[in-house]
C-alpha cells in the first residue's frame, strides 16, 4: 500500500497527490511516469512525475479529471492508502547543457515539463519557459516556473493573465530572433503538434511527450504504437519523450479516441452511482 502524504487543489477539476514512495523517489527521473491502481476495481492510470524527493521519499503527481478513474481519484485525502504505485516507468528525458532551450508547457503540461525545466538549468542550460492555460484560475506553480527560468512567460487563452493567446505566439516569436538550440513541448496532442510545426521550418529539434492510451506500460501489449517516421515505437518504453518532427499526430489523435463510445458509458454510470 502506498500513503498519499498531501493533496492540494488547483482547480474544480485539476489536484495534485504526492505519494510517499521511496523506491520511486530514489530511481525517478525526469520525464518517467507510474501507473497508478488505487483499489482492486480502479483502472490503472499512467501519470507523468512532476516531481520527487529522494530524500523525504516521496513522489508528485497533477492530474486532471478526465472520466471516471480520475474523478475517483478526486475522493482520496491526505492519510489515505492506495494498492499500487508502478514505476519509475519510460526512457528519462535527455538532460544536458544543451545551450538555450525553450521549456513549453501546455495546461496541465505544465507539471511535466516542471521537472525537466529544473534538471535543464541545473545542468547550466540558458532556460526560456513558455507556460499557457485558458484562464488565469487554472495557472498553477508559476513561482516553481519562475525559479528555474531564465526567462518566463504566461500566457491564457483569454487574457485574464499574462500574455493573451496559445503558447505557440511567443515560441515563433522567440525562434524568429534568436538562436534556440532545442525545444520541449508537453501538453494536448493538438498544441504538441502546433509547436512542432513553428519549429520545423527553422530545424530546431522538438521533444513531445506523447501520451497514448497504455495498458501494461511496459511494452508488451502494442496500446501505446507511435508511428515515428518510418518506425513504430512504443511510448511507455522507447518514450514517452519523441522527437515532435517525426511524430505522425493525425493518427496518435484517432487512436486516442477508439475507446470514447465505452468512457462515455463508464463516466454516466459513475455519475448515477456517485451524483455530484
Ligand atoms: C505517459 C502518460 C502520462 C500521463 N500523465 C498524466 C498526468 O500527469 N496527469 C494527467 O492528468 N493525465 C496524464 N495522462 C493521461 C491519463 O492517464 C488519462 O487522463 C487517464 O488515464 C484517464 O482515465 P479516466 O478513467 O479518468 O478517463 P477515461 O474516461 O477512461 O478517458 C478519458 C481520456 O483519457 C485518455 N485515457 C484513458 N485511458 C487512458 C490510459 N490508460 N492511458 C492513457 N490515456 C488514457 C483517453 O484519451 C480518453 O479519451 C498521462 C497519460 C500517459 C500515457
Ligand atoms: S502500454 Fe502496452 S506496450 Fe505500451
């Protein structure tokens, strides 16, 4: 069993747990993820590590409620136990002083990104951090975001907070006038593949941390197949960190959406059982 130490709310819909779970704590890196089992009926959910502490023991995770695991996930306090934490799991990111490097994160794409960020400047690289939400209500961990940047931008989609628009307005705008060395892009698909497309015409290199359905998360059952130019990959093991130019999105996006019609079904008989 494994102790939820703290839980904090960001939003209606958003929170973060961290996990008392010192064998994770010690081999984590960033850019792994765990998959997650609270009881012997949940699903198992793969969450990226937005941070941990070898130290204290412990891992963080932010997450999003999406459909019926995660809405259950919301339920648990700080004090409760859950079954089953596996990982670290997926190839850690590639951390050295790269030079400049633009961070982008992208709503909850944040908390992933964080890691990275931190690792990246604590390793010397010149950290430019682009982070963008819908609403000012949504940002979280601007002062984190702030620590390890070089630079920092916030950006909402209406306004409400730091810059108005998506996060790809001042990625071109930086990657016109300077000298960029690599890019991290981690959010929505669709905003991954925006990023992408700003940088490839100036060949910066573009890591995306892509997030198909998995099941396993340890390569053997073919849910989380990435076509990768010519290749097929798999995200839990030969990522989730893809270089975004060679990502085929259009056909990670369908894929992401064979099982809606049985998540709709799972979420309404959720929410007849436990009406808010
Ligand atoms: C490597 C990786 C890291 C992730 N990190 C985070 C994170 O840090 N925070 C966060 O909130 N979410 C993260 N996700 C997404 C998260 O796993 C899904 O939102 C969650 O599994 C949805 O489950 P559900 O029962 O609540 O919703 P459902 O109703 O079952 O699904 C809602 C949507 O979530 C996606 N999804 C469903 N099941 C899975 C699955 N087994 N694997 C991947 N996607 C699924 C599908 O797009 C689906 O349409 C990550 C996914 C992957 C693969
Ligand atoms: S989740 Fe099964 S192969 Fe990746």
């Amino acid at each position: 069993m494994f102790e939820i130490t703290a839980v904090e709310s960001f939003s209606p819909s958003t929170f973060l747990w961290e996990i008392n779970a010192p064998e994770i704590a010690r081999a984590a890196r960033p850019g792994q993820f765990v998959i997650v089992h609270c009881d012997e009926t949940s699903e198992r959910i793969p969450l990226t590590i937005a941070d941990f502490d070898a130290v204290k023991g412990t891992i963080t995770i932010v997450i999003q409620a999406a459909g019926k695991g995660t809405l259950e996930m919301m339920a648990y306090k700080a004090g409760d136990r859950i079954s089953a934490v596996a990982g670290p799991l997926g190839e850690p990111s590639e951390i050295e002083n790269f030079g400049t490097v633009v961070l982008v994160g992208g709503g909850l794409g944040a908390a992933p990104v964080y890691p990275i960020l931190r690792a990246l400047k604590l390793k010397g690289c010149h950290t430019i951090s682009i982070i963008g939400f819908r609403t000012k209500s949504l940002v979280f961990w601007e002062g984190r975001f702030r620590r390890y940047s070089d630079e920092s931008i916030i950006v909402t989609d209406d306004g409400s907070y730091g810059e108005k628009g998506l996060v790809t307005q001042p990625l071109k705008d930086i990657i016109m006038e300077r000298q960029i060395n690599r890019v991290i892009a981690i959010g929505p698909l669709v905003m991954m593949r925006s990023c992408a497309e700003v940088t490839r015409p100036f060949g910066v290199r573009t890591i995306v941390s892509v997030n198909p359905i998995m099941v396993d998360g340890t390569g053997m059952c073919g849910s989380c197949r990435v076509s990768l130019g010519d290749e097929v990959k798999f995200a839990c093991i030969d990522g989730p960190d893809m270089d975004g130019h060679l990502v085929n999105f259009d056909e990670l996006i369908i894929r992401q959406k064979r099982f809606v019609k049985y998540e709709k079904q799972s979420l309404a008989l959720y929410e007849k059982k436990c009406p808010k």
